[in-house]
C-alpha cells in the first residue's frame, strides 16, 4: 500500500475513453475507485463542451436531471434546472391535474415568444386581474374582445392599471389602456426587433398581432432578460419554452396521466417504478 502511494509512477494510468469507452467488462466504479491526476491541457476550457443527449432528440447543455420525488422536483426544481441547462422531472406524486399543472407552469415561466397568453375580455374585472396575479405571479394582461387568445387586441392591463382601483368589481373597459395606445409588434417579427420595439415602448409586455389585429403572441421584457442570463438553458429552438418532463407510474390509469402530461406541453415522459416488474 504505501510503496504505492508513495511512488505514483507505480500507480495505473488510464484515459477517460479506456474507463467507460473501452471498459468491455462493463465493471461499475464507485467514487472511491478512480482518483483524478492533474495534467496540462492544451486547449482553453471554453473549448471544453458537456453537452449530451437525455434522448435522441433532447440534448442538456450541462448533463444534469433532477430527481421525480415529491421532495424534490416541482415546478420551481424544474424552472432552476432548465434554466441552468439540465432539466428536471416533475414527481407523480399529484392528482393527474395537479402534475400537469406543474409542467405548464414551466412552459409559461419563460419563453421567447408566449403563444398561449393568458386573456381577459373588456367585460372581466379588477377581481379577475387579481386572481391572474395572485395564481400565477404576473400582471401585463392583454385584453381581447373574445377574452382569449386569438381574439381581436382591443388594450392591455398592467399592474400600475390595476393598482389604484379599489372598486374589485368594476368592468376592465373602464381603467385598461386601450388598443391605440399600445406598441404593437407584427406577426413574423424576430426576438431582435422586439427587444428594440420593447426598449423604445418603455414597456414591459410586446403583443403580437397578426394584420386582422387578431392576437398570436406575446413577448416579455423579463423573458428577453432571461434569455441573457441563462445562454446555456434548455429550450426548445422555435418557442423559446423551457424544456421539462414528468414521471408516471406503470399503473393502468398511467395512460391518462400521460395524456393530460402530453396536452400540457411536457417534453419527456420517465417511468418511474420502485419495483421493476
């Protein structure tokens, strides 16, 4: 033991791709089994990349997943993994809604361009703005004439509209900033262009319209933000949404949990069984 701790040449030498490349045996190692030699590199460590795949489609900048457990993986577990490039799978451990419910909320959390906004029609009131922002953490409310995505763009409610009407019932026509005055982005426009539209606006939300003056999407200011500080997060190329997925057990009614999973937006599905069998 100690001529081999103290002589290192005495010590066996192998590469990385020896260690898990080339191990035909297939042994497991522990921590314990390998110990890491310092060497020169040649090469800077931005050149260094971790990327991998979780599947044949999905890659993780940072090769991290965070575990299904109840005591684990939430929406808040999910939104910090993707963001910092891994990914994060939302527990079972919910009613089949409440799970989805998860998944959507990291959808919602940040995305380059929100195609499923959340609408109000002119005829909502304050009481309804404050359920939004009580329920799901933002103000900036676009206003259509159906209530919905899609409909016509007819204002816009932010938190300073609602801020200082004590009236919890009056009607939304009375106190959103209407359509004429709002900055607008046209459909087609890119994340560039709608930075500058936002920083000359002032504003803190872009709606998209397309030229019937019908709602497609809407941009964030915090969502540009967020897409500066987090280069590495995990997002799916076109929408900018963050990537997440869910865990389901093997039990029959699995299958209608993995629907609803699916209908909410969840990027990959794990069967997660304590048995095995």
């Amino acid at each position: 033991f100690h001529s081999i701790l103290y002589n290192p040449v005495l010590l066996p030498r192998w590469s990385a791709k020896d260690i898990f490349t080339g191990n035909t045996s297939r042994m497991a190692y522990t921590y314990d089994d390998l110990i890491l030699l310092p060497a020169h590199i040649h090469f800077s460590v931005n050149d260094v990349s971790i990327k991998s795949k979780l599947t044949k489609k999905i890659s993780l900048n940072v090769p991290f997943v965070s575990s299904p457990m109840d005591t684990v993986t939430e929406a808040p577990m999910a939104i910090s993994m993707a963001l910092n490039g891994g990914i994060g799978i939302i527990h079972s451990n919910f009613s089949d809604e409440d799970q989805a419910d998860e998944v959507r909320k990291v959808k919602r959390y940040k995305n380059g361009f929100i195609t499923d906004p959340i609408c109000l029609s002119p005829e909502n009131t304050v009481e309804d703005v404050a359920n939004i922002k009580r329920t799901l953490g933002y103000s900036g409310i676009p206003i259509t004439d159906t209530g919905k995505m899609g409909g016509r763009l007819v204002g816009i409610v932010s938190n300073r509209d609602a801020s200082f009407v004590d009236d919890r019932t009056m009607k939304i026509l009375d106190f959103m900033t209407s359509r004429d005055e709002i900055s607008v982005a046209r459909e087609g426009v890119s994340l560039a262009t709608a930075n500058d539209l936002l920083r000359k606006s002032k504003k803190g939300k872009l709606p998209v319209v397309n030229d019937a003056d019908e709602l497609v999407a809407l941009i964030a200011r915090t969502d540009l933000q967020k897409n500066r500080e987090f280069p590495l997060a995990t997002k799916e190329d076109v929408s900018k949404q963050l990537l997440v997925g869910a865990a389901i057990g093997t039990r029959p009614d699995d299958r209608v949990r993995a629907q609803k999973l699916v209908d909410a937006g969840v990027d990959v599905i794990v069967v997660d069984s304590s048995q095995g069998d």
